[in-house]
C-alpha cells in the first residue's frame, strides 16, 4: 500500500500559547483535538500540522508550509511581530524560514 499523505508535527513547551500562535499564523482554529495535549490543522489540498506539548523535544521541530499568497503571509508574520526577512526565491518558489516561539524552524513556502 502506497502512503498517501503525510502530518508534521511539532513539539512545544506550553500548549496553550503555541496554539494561539499557530492559530495567528494559519489564520484559524485547530480543525481537532484528538487527545488533550495536541491539536491538529488539517488543510484542504492535503496533509496537515499537529502541534503537541512535548517540553523536551520543544524547538527540535521542523516543517514546511505552502502558502497560496505569500506577500500576504509576510505581513501576517509582521503583524505578529515574527523576523520575516530570512527570504529567499528561485524560478520556482519563494521562501520564508522563521521559527516559532519554541525555535522550532518553519519553512513558508509559495510555489
């Protein structure tokens, strides 16, 4: 059987901020909340993002999001008051690395 799709997932210290973070970020609510130390984004083209409290391994994380208008997401990062200016692009995509408020490393990408 092939794997069809795939989670990042991402570990933090305090549950609670990094869901009002991440909220901000994506830009809505957790879509669940399949067990109490976790919360999960599910997005419509596929795939998803948990974000679980896990203190030790809180800023060891790393994912890659899309992002359909990426100008957008960088002044929603400004907005939060994220460093946005670690961009770079290519002929085929454009890129913003940040990191949360744990450390955790978050690639923006618009292809």
């Amino acid at each position: 059987m092939p794997i069809e799709n795939a989670l990042a997932s991402i570990a933090v210290q305090d549950l609670k901020a990094a869901e009002k973070w991440y909220e901000k970020l994506i830009g809505r609510p957790a879509d669940s909340q399949a067990m109490p130390e976790l919360r999960e984004w599910k997005f419509p083209r596929g795939g998803g993002l948990q974000v679980y409290h896990l203190p030790e391994r809180a800023g060891a994380s790393s994912c890659t999001l899309t992002a359909t208008d990426f100008d957008a997401q960088i002044l929603r990062l400004r907005e939060m008051g994220v460093d946005a200016t670690n961009q770079s692009s290519g002929p085929a995509a454009r890129v913003v690395m940040i990191t949360d408020p744990d450390g955790n490393h978050i690639a923006i990408v618009e292809a």
